[in-house]
C-alpha cells in the first residue's frame, strides 16, 4: 500500500506519463481513496498546464540591437 | 540584417548554411533563440545587465565554436548549455569568496510542502486577465531557488525532454527529475493561493 509520501515521490513521473504500468495502478489507486493527493496531482497537472509553452518577453529592442551589432562586427572580423 | 526569408527554413539547414559561413543564416538562429536564451540568463542570474553579457556571450561562443556542434543534440539544447556556463561564470564572479554552481545543495527543508491542499476550477487562469496571469506566474517562478528554476524553464516552458535538460545543466537525470518535482510541487503552492475555488479553503478535503 503506497502512502502519501510516495504518492508525492512519484508525482513527476506520474503527472509525465513515465512511471511503469504497475507503479501507475498503485498510484492511481491512491489517488481513489486519498483526496488531499488526488487534489494535489490535479492541481500540480493544471501548474505544468499553464507554464507549458509560456513564450518569452520579447528581448528588449536596445538589447537586440546592441546584440546584433556586436555579432556582425564579430562576423565582419573573422572574415577578414 | 533582414533575415526575414529565411524564418521557414528548418534548423538544420541553417545550422549547414551557418558554418558555410552565411552569416544570415546565423542572424536567423539568433533570432529564433535570443528570447529564450535572455529569458534562461536573467532567471540564473538574476540581473539584467549581466543576462545581457550572457546573451552576446552566448552566442559569440556559439558563432566561434559551431563547427564543434555534433547535430546528435537540438541546437537549442546546445546553446542552452553555452548559455548556462555563462550565466554560472559570472555568477562566480560576482560572488568570489564562493564558488557557484547549479549542484550547490539546496535547503530541502520545505522541498515537498503541500500545505495549500484546494481545488481550483477546471481552469482558473480564466479568472484573469493576461498581464495579471503573467504577473502571478512570473513572481511564482521568482520566488522558486535558482537551480530549480533553471530546471522548471527548461523542462517545463521549453519543454525539454529530462535527458537534454540534464545535458543542457550538466547535471545527471536523477538531479533533474528530483529538482523538476520540487519546483512543481513549489509552484502549485504558490499558484494555489492565487487559483483555488471561490469557498474553498484547506481542510475542504480533510
């Protein structure tokens, strides 16, 4: 019988989709009879949900440009 | 450098035309990649002008060192690695009574807290307009230690596999996997605050 602290253990994987078909019962077993982990798989599943894929800022305009400048004066160099 | 012709063209080709030495197709790896990698350098070291370093440095190194890229790995992967050993360089230089890396052992203290046990809605972002859900999100990810944090974007945003988030860190899988747990479940305590069901409180499920 799994307890809570192996539930929490084994809740990346779990939550990823990669723990082993009998480890995956035993958790979702779990999850049927214990609330408070089945609320924390749920809600740690909707954290990874809505960080996925989060695009970044667009980089600052001064700091693009001085970027690009630098590359082509580094570019510009290496062909000489 | 207009580069825009070339924002189809896959990354392996322009990895080739880039160590053909046409410097547009490395303009357009740049491109695809700055973001990020500025994103990844201000979350390490948390300052802007040295994220800044990071970024020029980053891919100076890469421009230099591009016939040493293998292609067995992303190219994003690749510069990430770059990136990373950057961002830990100049931390070290700031810091030089001590040496830093992202193995520093952490405080495991509150590593698996799971005091916040609420429901949300089915989705709760919904609730928020999105400068306010960017706001929560971002000082969610501020408040997590830095070598969690450097995981959690990897693994999480830019939705590396473990092995090339292991291989970007130079950390081992286990290390990646147990730090990516951390940063979960770190986060969904702190998003529970801000997400969970209206009438709901802790000992809802007790």
């Amino acid at each position: 019988m799994l307890t809570c602290r192996d539930f929490l253990k084994e809740l990346s994987d779990y939550l990823d989709e990669s723990s082993d078909r009998k480890l995956r019962a035993d958790l979702e077993q779990h999850i049927t009879q214990c609330p408070n982990c089945w609320v924390i798989a749920d809600t740690t599943r909707k954290t990874i949900r809505i960080y996925k894929g989060m695009d970044p800022y667009p980089i600052p305009a001064d700091v693009e440009e001085r970027l690009m400048r630098a590359l082509e004066k580094k570019i510009a160099a290496k062909a000489h | 450098m207009a580069v825009s012709s070339l924002t189809g063209i896959d990354e392996s080709t322009l990895v080739a035309q880039a160590r053909e030495n046409d410097p547009r197709a490395f303009s357009e790896l740049v491109r695809r990649y700055e973001a990020k990698i500025f994103r990844l350098a201000q979350h390490i070291t948390q300052n802007r002008e040295d994220a800044e370093d990071v970024l020029q440095e980053t891919f100076f190194k890469a421009y230099e060192h591009l016939d040493q890229f293998q292609g067995n790995s992303k190219f994003y992967t690749w510069i990430v690695r770059i990136a990373v050993n950057q961002a830990l360089m100049k931390l070290r230089r700031r810091k030089t009574d001590r040496s830093v890396s992202l193995d520093d052992t952490i405080d495991t203290g509150e590593d698996t807290v799971t005091r916040e046990i609420a429901a949300w809605d089915e989705d709760p972002e919904q609730r928020f307009s999105r400068e306010e859900l960017g706001g929560i999100l971002d000082s969610a990810i501020q408040s997590l230690a830095p070598p969690y944090r450097s995981v959690f974007v990897l693994r999480d945003i830019d939705e590396l596999s473990t092995e090339e988030a292991a291989e970007a860190l130079g950390l081992s899988v286990p290390a990646v996997k147990s730090r990516l747990l951390r940063a979960r479940l770190q986060l969904r305590e702190k998003l529970t605050r801000s997400f969970k069901r209206k009438g709901d409180d802790a000992f809802a499920y007790m």
